[in-house]
C-alpha cells in the first residue's frame, strides 16, 4: 500500500502535495480494518442507476430537521464580462451519493465552496474534502473498481466542476473533471477538459460507468469515452490523465450557430437495451450503440436540453425540454427509441411559459418514475417540475389521442399524457423523485412530501421552507439534500 502512495505521489508531481495534505492520515490506517466486501455503494450516480430511475429505499413520514451541516460558500466566475459571483451551500444537480460502510452510512457531496466532501449520514460530521478549482455543482458517479486493486481504491468517485476561478474558456488546460478515493478523498487522476465549439469547459454531468470504461457527456459537448482506472492514466501536460478512447461531438456546426454556441452538454447518459442515450444543448437526443461504437440515432428537438433522459419499463425515453430556441412550449417528451426519430414521439406535455432569471420556461431537472417501486397495483406514473411553478404528476405509459397538443417547436401535434396531479409549490430546476406511494418535490418554494394512494388520490404531508436547487436522495426514512442557504439537511420523522 506505501509503495502504492509513494508511486501516485511520484506521478502526479508538484500537485501531490497539495491534493494529500486534504485527507488526515489516520484515514489510510483505518482503512486496513475494513474487510473486502463489508462496504456497500446504495446510490452510486444522479438518479441511481443506469436508468436514472432509483432515488432510495424509503421515504420520510415528515420532514423535521434531524441535523444539518454547513456546506460553505465561494467565488466562481460567470464571465470576463459579468464578473464573479458568491454562491452559498449546492445546486443543481447537487444530488448526494450514499455508501454503507459495515453499519454506517456515508454521502458524498459537491459544494459551492469548491469542495467535494464525505459527510457522516448520521450525525453530519465532515469526514474530509477535497478541494476542486471551482464550485462543484453536477452530482459524480461511484466506480466500484476490480478486487485486484489496493482497498483504499477500491470505490473511485468521478466527479466534475466549473472551469476554475481564473480561468476562462481559452485558458490552456482546464482540468474541470476528476478521479478521487471514496476512502480517502486524495485525488488519482484530472483529465483536461477541451476547448471546442461550445461555450463551456465545465462538467455537471454524470457518468455512466459499465464495467471498466466510463461514459460522460461533458459541458464541451463531447461524448467522452474513458477508462477510469488510475492505473492506466498517463502523464500528460504536467498532469495524470485517464487514457480516452473515443470523443464524439454531440453538435453540428448549425447547432452552434443557431444557439450561439450555447451547445452545452448538462446532463447524465442513460443506458436501453445496448444504447447510450445522451440529452444535449445542442437541442439533440443521441443514441450511442455500445456494439457499433459511434452514434446510431438522433432525434432533434431543437431546444436546449439541460435534464436527462429517463428510461421508462416499457423501453421508452422520457425527455424534459427547455424553453429556449424554439416557439412552442417547454415540456416533456416520451420518445421510443426502437423507432425511426420520425415515428418515436409517444406523447408530448407542455408546461407554462414564464421567465425566470435566465429561462423562459419548460423544464430545467429530470423527470422521475415509479418504475423501480411499481408492484403493479397503481399505475406507472412520471413527475416533473417546471418553471411555470408546478409539479406535474402523469400517467406516462397512457397517452390520450382525443387530448392533443403542439411539439416545441409548433412542428407536429402529439398526444399528452392523462394529467393525475398538479400542485403550486413554485419554480423548481431540482428534479422529484417518487419512492414507494410517496413523491418529494424540492424547489425555490421549498421541500414539500406528497402521498398518493391506489386510486390516486393526492394529499400534502409535510412543507419545509428553504430554498432548493439539487436533488433529494431517501433512505431508511431520511431525505438528504443540500440547499442555497449553506446548508446540508437531513430531514425525516422525529418520534
């Protein structure tokens, strides 16, 4: 194990010492008492899972404060033009990731005080951090590497960051993606984000890891393919890289005109049946064949496109859709991907139009289902956020062919979805998540715990008043979510 630090430390040069002073040493030595097997990733990327369709276990009866951790505050920069910024706590995406660790249980979060930290689920106790050069705002992706690797490796957590304070988009290296020990917060490799045609070397979205090769769509707008091991990176430009297998652009240069280059790639691929399906600003839906390597399908939206797209059971897509670069309405489309793009709209759902800081309206977060949690007995239903200051509810595998409604961008009329809910709990980019018979709303107007029964009737259980813009996690009765006043909350039943 000593030999193994002392190579890292030789690798990766003058930035060791910066990056080992952040983790106590103590830390190594307890990790020889933690057998092989008796640590269990729960929650491993946003959403959960391959299908970004998991959000926990079990949700909360309420929603009192059972602790709550300072997350801290930083400086990013917006533009040369506009200026820096102070921004408080975490946001979107923000959602935790959770590990067990023999019996305790441990969460991983970005925060805007440029720091990536492991925190104690039960008590809130910071068990360390590790500094990026920027505020982390997207949610990072666990990699349970091979038993042949040393234990303190064994979990490898891929997580990105904004550009880094000082640096602008035709700074010559920017590192914005990283590798870093889930037992010891000490950093293993940093790839170097490419200047392309987008307007933005930041990365918020999440990998999707199979096997030993990961998958991210990063804010340059390539479709990167690497493998994620340490061991396997590479001296490059003074840094330890990950080896790339292929980059794949996710834009036209039309895209890049027609949205000024805003061709940002914010969200997190999906994987159906031997597809990686990846949602992009450059208005595009793409369909990566694992078998062929290289794109297969393409549906055009024309929109940006800032959530990620939701594998549903019956192997279709749902796609949130954001106001901005078209005439119609923002909202969410059901797309089955086994089709042409031409034939693949199953239903399409508008949402309000109402300008709010920068958007326009439509959705900024994720949809959620209840799939994963479905015995059967209620019927397969999404939820979504939006803008307009709703939380929708839908039946998503019933469209309604007498109800009909225009496409983004007025070019077609699909059939929507059969409406089961809606309440005003106010604009929200935070995307809910639906656990059991229980969904869990977080926005700008606060957390709010809903409960449904079999004939879907709806009711409000509980209202917590701070300001959210990332995604909630649950387990064994407890929310975890992080929000713009600093703060870290762990929320839940208190007897």
């Amino acid at each position: 194990m000593l030999r193994y630090m002392l190579c890292i430390l030789l690798l990766t040069g003058q930035q060791s010492s910066e990056v080992f002073s952040q983790a106590d040493s103590s830390l190594i030595l307890s990790i020889s008492n933690t057998s092989n097997k008796d640590y269990e990733v729960l929650i491993s990327t946003f959403l959960g899972n391959e299908k970004r369709n998991y959000y926990g276990n079990r949700a909360p009866e309420a929603l009192d404060e059972i602790w709550k951790h300072y997350l801290g505050k930083g400086i990013t920069v917006i533009s040369r033009n506009l200026g820096s910024r102070e921004w408080e706590g975490a946001g979107w995406t923000g959602q935790p990731l959770l590990v067990r660790e023999d019996t305790n249980l441990y969460l991983i979060q970005g925060a805007y005080d440029h720091h990536l930290k492991k925190i104690d689920a039960k008590t809130g106790k910071l068990i360390w951090q590790y500094k990026f050069d920027d505020v982390v705002k997207g949610t990072g992706s666990i990699w349970e590497a091979p038993d042949s690797f040393p234990l303190e490796n064994r979990l490898i957590i891929l997580q990105g960051s904004r550009l880094g304070v000082g640096n602008y988009l035709d700074t010559k290296h920017i590192p914005s993606f990283r590798a870093i020990s889930y037992f010891t917060g000490r950093e293993l490799w940093r790839l170097d984000v490419k200047w392309t045609s987008s307007y933005s070397r930041d990365a918020d979205g999440s990998a999707l890891i199979l096997n030993d090769t990961a998958y991210a769509g990063l804010e340059n707008s390539l479709f990167t393919v690497l493998d994620p091991s340490p061991y396997k990176a590479k001296i490059k430009d003074g840094m330890l890289q990950p080896e790339i297998f292929q980059e794949v652009e996710l834009y036209t240069q039309v895209d890049v005109i027609a949205h000024k280059k805003n061709v940002v790639t914010e969200s997190s691929p999906c994987l159906l049946n031997g597809i990686i399906y990846t949602a992009s600003g450059s208005g595009h839906v793409h369909g990566y064949s694992l078998k062929e390597k290289r794109f297969v399908w393409d549906f055009y939206i024309g929109s940006d496109i800032d959530g990620s797209a939701i594998v549903t059971k019956d192997s279709c897509l749902l796609v949130s859709v954001e106001k901005q670069y078209i005439e119609g309405h923002g909202g969410l489309f059901k797309l089955d991907p086994s089709k042409k793009p031409e034939d693949a709209v199953i239903w399409y759902f508008p949402t309000g139009d109402r300008e709010l800081s920068s958007w326009e309206g439509g959705i900024i977060g994720s949809s959620s289902v209840n799939d994963f949690y479905n015995d059967g007995t209620v019927p397969a239903i999404a939820a979504f956020s939006a803008i307009d200051g709703y939380l929708y509810v839908v039946e998503h595998d019933k469209p309604d062919s007498t109800k009909m409604a225009k496409g983004p961008r007025n070019e077609a009329s699909y059939p929507q979805p059969k409406l089961l809910f809606s309440y005003k709990t106010g604009a929200s980019i935070s995307s809910p998540i639906i656990i059991g018979n229980k969904i869990i709303s977080a926005g700008y107007g606060g957390i709010y715990l809903f409960e449904f029964d079999e004939d879907m009737n709806f009711r409000k259980m509980d209202h917590f008043p701070v300001t959210c813009e990332s995604t909630p996690i649950v387990h064994d009765g407890r929310l975890y979510i992080a929000s713009r006043n600093g703060y870290f909350y762990c929320l839940g039943k208190i007897d």
